[in-house]
C-alpha cells in the first residue's frame, strides 16, 4: 500500500502519475556534468506548459523513514542487487561530503539519500501500476542502468530498473517481469542484474560500439531471458522500427510479463551531445504505442537523455500515448 505521500484511492479516470520530487535535484554533480539537475527542472517545466498539462497528476514519493514505519526497508530492497560493501562505501563517501566512484560518476553530500529516494520511487511506481493497471512514470535520478552489484558507474548509483523488477518477483511474487531499455548505451548493470533470473526478461536496443561495451547480440542470459540488439551510429527511427516489430515485440509477447518496466533513456535522440543516432521525440511515443501493445502496466522511468529540449519533449511524447 502506499504511504500518505501516494494515493491509494487511484481508479481508471484518474490523471496520468509522474512520481517527482524537487529533492532530486539535490544530487550536485556539478555545473558542467551532463547528468545534472537541470535535465528535471527543464522536464518539469515542459510538462507544466504543455497540452497534457491538466491530465498530469504529479505524487511525491514515499519518504524512506515513512517506508520504514509501514514495513518496507528500502535497503534492503537495494540489496537485492547492490552488495552491502558498496552501500556502505557510498554512504561514507557522501558522509564525507562526497567524491569520484569512477570517472565520470559523481556522490555529492545528498547522493546517498537522493539515490535511495529514487529507489522509493520507482518502488511507488511499481505498487502504483499495479494497483490501476494502467502506466506511470518515474521523473527521478540519479538514473541505474550502468550501476553494478558492487559499484556505481556511468552516471548511475543504484540500479533502479533492476531493484524494481527483483522487487516485483520476490517481494510481491509476480511471476515474469520484463525490462525494456531504449537508453542509447547499454544498460550492463540491469543485465548483470537479471542474468540468472528466469523470471525477469530484459530487452535493450544500444548504440554499438559504444559506452560501455557490453551488450553483443550473443549475450542472452542464463535462462536465453535476454535480447540485446547492438544499432549503429547514425540509426533512425526506419532502423527502429522494423526492429520493434519483428524482434522486441514477439520477444516480450512469447515472454508474457506480468509488468514492464520502461528504462526510458532519451540520449537516443539526435540532438543528443552524448551519442551519435538520430530518433526524434515522437520516435519514443511511437515506441510507447507498441510497448502498450505487450500490457497497459507499464513502469516508465527516466534514464539518460541530456539535450534538455528533446528529452523534455521526448516524455511528453510518452505520456500523450498513455492517455
């Protein structure tokens, strides 16, 4: 159930969610980092300005302390991937004030506590789907794609894709969740993740060769649960189509999740400094339209994207599908 901060009373008329909290911003990577604050101020204010603005019901996530009192230990639901080595290093480290855990992740002050909120809330939007049957979206960072058992990497502290979609198996014994991750770089931590889960399906559509230099075709799990499909440089959407529709969809139609999970990365886009294929932000609502073809409960939660203009346009593009 949810706690004060999320309404339990939500019904298939309600507006769509977008669990979001200006805390977030408090995980300071530095003005000139490109995973900064200001890709959620430029996304909020987008959505507030836009024509879905009215169907828009913006939740703040469940506190950890108010998890806690209700029975849910947010450690350790990060601790079904994270290792308590590298909890513990990283609450020193911002303990500390903060520091490098590699070269170009960053832990402010506040990272421990802002990346544990984040967790919370795509734990809220877990409960949240399940409960209407119908999408949310997760507004959060830092984002989890990269981050691996024993560290953060990549922009990324705590796996929250994968957190989640463990979550949903063993604490709330789902049968099958799938991850579907069209974040420009492959997500080597959510794979690590779920290698041996047969119970949790992950698709990820990448730019290769590029960061971090996992994710060949030939990578497919324990369980033949994973799909990575490598993409070349300069890739638009006539390349993404076809795949979506002859490789993801029969994959996660035969696979027949309970739940899937959207690590929605937007840097994908052309207009995006970090990466080199060209989709445009409808691109992601065409996208989302087939996802919804798989199930209505459908997690969406922000990865990359650093053009603050076509991420900021690329969710609403999102979510005007969803409604």
């Amino acid at each position: 159930m949810f706690s004060n901060n999320i309404s339990s009373t939500l019904n298939p008329s309600d507006k769509f969610p977008i669990i979001y909290s200006e805390l977030f911003l408090e995980h300071d990577t530095g003005t000139y980092h490109p995973e900064k604050a200001g890709r959620l101020t430029a996304t909020v204010e987008a959505l507030k300005n836009s024509a879905i603005a009215s169907q828009l019901n913006w939740l703040e996530p469940t506190s950890i302390d108010s998890h806690r009192r209700s029975g849910l230990n947010i450690l350790e639901e990060v601790q079904r991937f994270h290792t308590p080595e590298y909890v513990a290093s990283l609450q020193s480290l911002t303990d500390r004030g903060g520091g490098y855990i590699d070269g170009d992740t960053i832990a402010s002050a506040q990272t421990y506590d802002v990346a544990l909120l984040a967790v919370s809330a795509w734990l809220d939007g877990l409960d949240l789907v399940l409960e209407s049957g119908r999408p949310a979206f997760v507004l959060a960072r830092p984002p989890g794609h990269h981050a691996r058992a024993h560290s953060g990497m990549g922009f990324c502290i705590f796996g929250n894709a994968a957190i989640a979609a463990m979550s949903a198996c063993d604490r709330l014994n789902l049968d099958r969740v799938a991850i579907l991750d069209w974040d420009v770089h492959h997500g080597n931590g959510t794979q690590e993740a779920v290698w041996d889960r047969a119970d949790i399906a992950y698709v990820s559509t990448h730019q290769s060769p590029f960061y971090p230099m996992t994710g060949r075709a030939d990578e497919r799990g324990a369980h033949n649960n994973i799909l990575n499909i490598p993409i070349r440089a300069n890739s638009a959407i006539k390349e993404y189509l076809p795949i979506f529709e002859n490789q993801i969809l029969p994959f996660l139609q035969d696979f027949k999740p309970d739940l899937l999970i959207v690590s929605a990365g937007f840097d994908a886009n052309a207009d995006d400094p970090l990466a080199s294929i060209l989709l445009k932000p409808e691109d992601f609502g065409a996208f989302t339209k087939l996802c919804l073809e798989i199930t209505p409960k459908i997690l969406f939660g922000l990865e990359g994207g650093y053009d603050f203009n076509s991420l900021s346009r690329s969710v609403i593009s999102v979510i005007s599908q969803c409604l």
